[in-house]
C-alpha cells in the first residue's frame, strides 16, 4: 500500500521508534525508546510507549500517536467490558485476538500501529500485530525504524531459560543498540518486567561520551 507521500504504508509506519518484547519461563519483558519523531524531527525526547492494560499487560506502541491513543482505550475497555460481565476475566490471548479482528476490518482505512502484547495470566504469553491485523505469538521480538538493530541482538543472545532479569539487560541492550544506529530511535529506555506477582518498571539512558 502506497501512503501520500510516495512511501510504502509499511515504510511510514515503521518511522519513529524501537520496541522490544521478550518471552521467558518467569514472564515477560516489554521495552521501548522514549523519541517521538515527525520526519526528520524529534517532535518529544520523552514519549511513553509502554501503556498498561492492567498490573500484567501491558503493550508497546508503534506509529501514529492519534491511532495508538485510540485503540489503547479499546483494550482496556474490552479488559474491563469482560470483567464487569460474566465472561469474566479476559485473557491475553483473547485481547489480542480482539484487536487483531478490529485491525483486520479497517484495513482498507488502516490505524497506523504496530503494537506487542505481552504479561502474564496463567502463563507468560507475548504477541506482535501490525496494522493488517496480522497476529503472531513470539518468544522474542522488535518492531518499529530500529527493529534490524535490535532484532540482532536479540538473535544471537535470547535464551528462554534466562531468568527475568537478563531478560531486562537484555531488552534495554537491545533497544540501545538501535539507539545508537537509528535516528528515529533516541533519549532513554522504559523497560517493564511481567510475572505472576505484577509488573516493575525501569528506566535506562546513555551516559554522555
């Protein structure tokens, strides 16, 4: 699909970012960078791009700003709609499965996102979908302008019996790496670590050289 200005969609979509999701035995990690750009311009150094649904989901976001503010009030409606019926709890799965069919039935007018699902509920769990609505459940993975970067660091060192903590090392090392080779990408790392008991938050930046 071309977009206006002459570039693939897939290409325009892919500007602006690095997220990282990481699978393992105790849970699950999601990382992002902290740069929003517009172009060729650093709109804001110090964009969230790990939202959460509840204390054990939580997504990474990836293209437009508008796109992503809306469909992230999506999830946690479809979160709570479940909760408050008798379905009961949703689980990640189904989440994902959700946005997947909302993302594949405005496909010929698309939201402009690529978003990882990740926590865990009776077990780790980690999803990628893209604008299409593809769906695809990872151990690891990287999506947005510096996914290359990433996504080779994550090739040559993923283990899913690392423990959490590696996993967090890991992801922030990832997402610095495209930093430092992708213009898109920049300022600091939020990475979050999932399990059973929750979620804990960190932030990482490059010291100055």
């Amino acid at each position: 699909m071309i977009a206006g200005n002459g570039l693939r969609l897939e290409d325009k979509i892919l500007k602006g970012t690095t997220t990282v999701g990481i699978k393992v035995n105790s849970g699950v990690v999601l990382a992002a960078d902290r740069r929003a750009s517009a172009g060729f311009f650093v709109a804001n150094k110090m964009v969230r791009k790990v939202l959460y649904i509840t204390d054990k989901i939580a997504i990474t976001t990836a293209g437009s700003v508008a796109d992503l503010q809306f469909i992230y009030e999506i999830l946690k409606n479809i979160y709570h709609y479940n909760l408050i019926t008798r379905y009961g709890p949703i689980s990640i799965k189904g989440i994902a499965t959700r946005l997947a069919n909302i993302l594949s039935a405005s496909k010929y007018f698309p939201y402009l996102v690529q978003i990882l699902i990740g926590g865990y509920d009776d077990q780790p769990r980690l999803f990628n979908l893209d604008y299409l609505g593809d769906i695809t459940e990872e151990n690891y993975v990287a999506t947005g302008s510096g996914s290359p970067v990433a996504m080779g660091v994550l090739e040559d060192e993923y283990n899913e019996n690392m423990t959490l903590d590696e996993a967090v090392d890991l992801a922030k090392r990832a997402v610095f790496s495209a930093i430092k080779r992708d213009s898109f990408t920049g300022t600091g790392v939020i990475v979050t670590k999932i399990d059973s008991k929750g979620h804990e938050e960190f932030e990482f930046y490059l010291k100055k050289v």
